[in-house]
C-alpha cells in the first residue's frame, strides 16, 4: 500500500481529535470505499426501483446478474494483484517509475484476456439472453476485472479525496440513471451499470497515467520468471476464490437455490443476510488501514533497514521487538474495534432487518454472518503481516486453508440442515483466523534467522 502509509502518519502528526477522525475515514474511504459504495448503490437501486420503476423480476435478475460479474471479476483479476502489488512496490523501492504504467497496462492486457475467454464461455451457453444483453454483461466484465487492478495503483497517489468522490459520483449517477431514465428492462439497467463502470474505469486510469509518466507503452516485466513471485498469483487467486466460495455452493445447490435467468442462480435464503453483513466491517478495515499501514509498516522497515545497513544484534534484536508489539496491538485493536461493532450489529440486528423490510427469518443467518465477516477482518491482517514479512508460502497454505474449508463447510452445512446455514463460513474464518496466529507466532520467533539467510541468499 505504498503512499496511504505516509499519508496517515502526516494526517496523524497534527495530534488532535480532528485529525484523528481523518485518518481513521481516510483509511477507511481507501479500505472499504469500492465494494461498500457497490453494494450500496446496488440496494439503493433494489430498494428504490423494484415495482416502482422496474418490475420486481427485472431488478432482481440485473443484481443477480451483477453479483456474479463482482464475484468473476474479484477472483479472475485475483490472479495479478498481489504479483502487481509485489511488483510496484519493488519498482518504487528501486526509483523506476516509468515501469509502473507499461506493465499495468500489460496486466490489463492479460486480465482482459482471461476474462474475455471466461465470461465469453459463460454467456456462450445462455439460451435466454438477448445477444445484445449478453454484450453489455461482457463488456462490464471485462471493465470490472480492469478496474479492481488499476485500484492497487490508487494508493500511491494523493488525491484520495479526489478518488472516493469519483467512485461516489459514478455510482450516484448510476442510482440516478436508474430512476429517471425511461424504463428499457434489463437490458437498460446493464447499459447503464456498464457505462457508469466505463467512467469509473477511464477515470482511474488516468489518474494513474497522469501521476506514472512512462516511455513505454506495453510492458510483461511483471510475468518475468527472475523477477516475480508467482506464489503470490495462487494467494491472491485462492483469497478471492476462498471468499466466495461458499456463495458458489449455495448458489448451486438444488436444496438452496433457484433459477433467476438462464445459468445464473441466487440463494435468496443465503445471500441478503451476507451482503447486509459485509457493509458491517468497514470500522473494522479502517483500523486495519491505519494501524497496520501506518504502526506496524513503520516498525516493520525500520527492522529491515536495520538488517540491510549491518546494524549491531541488539538494535536488530530491539526494533524486532517493536515490530512484534506493533504487530500485536494492531490484531488487538482490530479485534477490539470490530468486536464493539459486531456486538452493536447483533443487538440492533432485528431492528435492522425491520427498517429494511426483510423477514426476520434472516434474523439468526445475519448473526452468524456477522460474526463470519469479522473474522474475516482478522485473517486479512494476518494475511497482510505475512506479506510484510515476505512469508509467501505461509500465505498460500493460509488462503488455500481457508478456500478448502469455505467449500467443504458449506456442503457440509446444507447437507445437516437450515439451523446450520452460515456456520460453515464463520467457522473456516474462526480457524483460519486461530491457523494463522499460531503461525504468525512461530514465524516471529526465528524472524532474524531466517531474515539472515535471505540476506545472503
């Protein structure tokens, strides 16, 4: 996350509680702000819309329809954002900035690639859909897959502010497009969410074009077997992969699930209760953002500096010391932030799901829920210290744990009946999350060992 850590700690400087409430939205605007403006101004349209602009059947094969673009999209450019992270951070260290444009847009390259095989493959089977319908989902699917890839670029900017109010602008005009434009069925609502993810989509693109000058246009540095972690390719796919893995299952099960449109499926029962529970962890990511790119980042280069410069064991031996504290006190606080929130969330749960309208059916998933996507906060931060620590592989057991468990769970928690439905979930992320402390633990105590061997490996 290279630039939002500098940008906090100077927001932080200032010392006061004003500063402090900016940092802490800062953070959580970069965390959380993509997928929690997404879900937002997709409810917003749900809620707004249906039978009122749209027929009830129309809104919800359009948000159906959208779930599985956001889901596709997440996993398939899932593949390249950690290596990208990796990348850039390695091209900023070394001061060579005019790489970091060429090899996004060979990314971009690649991604569409993938993308356009997969989703042309999935829309080739769909007897249902209009053709021209089936080229405006493929059109936001590729726009989708590209844009989560050049978000990593967005924080090694400093127009934060300028960023978030772009994201807000495009999805309040699709909010508005959506209500006040003659009504075209579902083939309008596409053409709308596509044309609002191509603004969205440009825009970030020129921010970062903007801010990278480059002398090249193209450039597959990034796939260069001597100079990329491909480790990190399988950590980034199975994360993305391991989250909505579970979804997948209740999406395809026959006793969970039906037909809304052609292929695509929904799980009524399963998914409002989760997407409402995910807009639950943003205090949570905030902390997260700030404690870790800000504390634990600090403390975490000063070590390694340390170890490069030749600086004596005891010094090694201290600054160690305050990473492993920092390190603690930044789960710690995440924990101690996002279980205040989650104990709110549960005694305003049913109050909630009245103010919205839904059946308090939903009432015990939305707990269980609840308690999942706060785990989940947890395994991030883990997932985040390892990467810091460069234990790839760690990672990779970590996420591959968890995607295993999420689909094996799930079928499990179907199969013994409803009472079970979302245990499958929390409980992956509650061993996951119990995995990788324990990980972390003994990866700590022989960090300057194996930090030595690096050295002169």
């Amino acid at each position: 996350m290279a630039g939002i850590g500098f940008e906090l700690r100077k927001i932080l400087k200032k010392n006061s509680l004003l500063s402090m409430l900016e940092a802490y939205g800062l953070a959580g605007l970069i965390s959380s702000g993509p997928w929690v403006l997404s879900i937002l101004a997709l409810l917003t349209i749900g809620i707004i819309s249906v039978g009122v602009v749209f027929p009830t059947y129309v809104i919800v094969q359009f948000l159906v329809i959208v779930t599985y673009m956001m889901a596709g999209s997440l996993i398939i450019s899932g593949l390249f954002q950690l290596l990208l992270t990796r990348f850039i951070s390695d091209l900023l260290f070394a001061e060579q900035d005019h790489r970091i444009v060429p090899n996004l847009l060979g990314s971009m390259l690649v991604t569409t690639m993938i993308a356009a095989a997969f989703g042309g493959a999935v829309l080739a089977i769909c007897d249902t859909i209009a053709p021209v319908e089936k080229l405006t989902i493929f059109t936001s699917f590729i726009l989708l897959c590209n844009q989560w890839l050049i978000i990593i670029f967005l924080s090694g900017m400093k127009e934060y502010y300028r960023i978030f109010f772009t994201m807000m602008f495009c999805y309040g005009l699709m909010v508005l497009m959506s209500i006040f434009l003659p009504p075209f069925g579902l083939l309008g609502l596409l053409l709308i969410f596509c044309f609002c993810q191509a603004i969205l989509t440009f825009a970030f693109l020129y921010h970062v074009i903007r801010d990278f000058p480059a002398n090249q246009l193209i450039s597959f540095e990034f796939l260069n077997f001597k100079k990329t972690f491909f480790s990190l390719i399988l950590c980034g796919f199975l994360y993305n992969l391991g989250v909505w893995l579970d979804k997948f299952v209740f999406w395809f099960r026959d006793e969970t699930s039906h037909q809304v449109i052609d292929v695509f499926r929904a799980s009524f029962i399963y998914d409002l209760p989760i997407f409402i529970a995910y807009l639950a962890i943003v205090p949570g990511m905030a902390v997260f953002m700030l404690r870790m790119e800000t504390d634990f980042a600090d403390a975490c280069l000063k070590f390694y500096d340390a170890v490069r410069e030749g600086a004596t064991l005891d010094s090694i031996y201290l600054l160690k010391d305050k990473m492993v504290l920092a390190c603690q006190q930044s789960i710690y606080e995440i924990f101690k932030v996002q279980g205040l929130t989650l104990a709110l969330l549960i005694l305003w749960a049913e109050d909630i799901l009245n103010f919205l309208n839904i059946d308090l059916a939903y009432l015990h998933l939305l707990y269980v829920d609840l308690v999942g996507v706060s785990l989940q906060v947890l395994v991030m931060a883990i997932l985040n210290v390892m990467y810091y620590l460069d234990k790839r592989y760690s990672a990779l057991f970590l996420t591959l744990l968890m995607a295993v468990g999420n689909l094996v769970l799930a079928y499990i928690s179907i199969d013994i009946g409803p009472t079970f439905y979302g245990y499958g979930f929390a409980v992956t992320m509650l061993v996951t999350t119990i995995t990788g402390l324990i990980m972390l633990d003994r990866q700590f105590d022989d960090l300057e060992y194996q930090t030595f061997m690096l050295q002169r490996s």
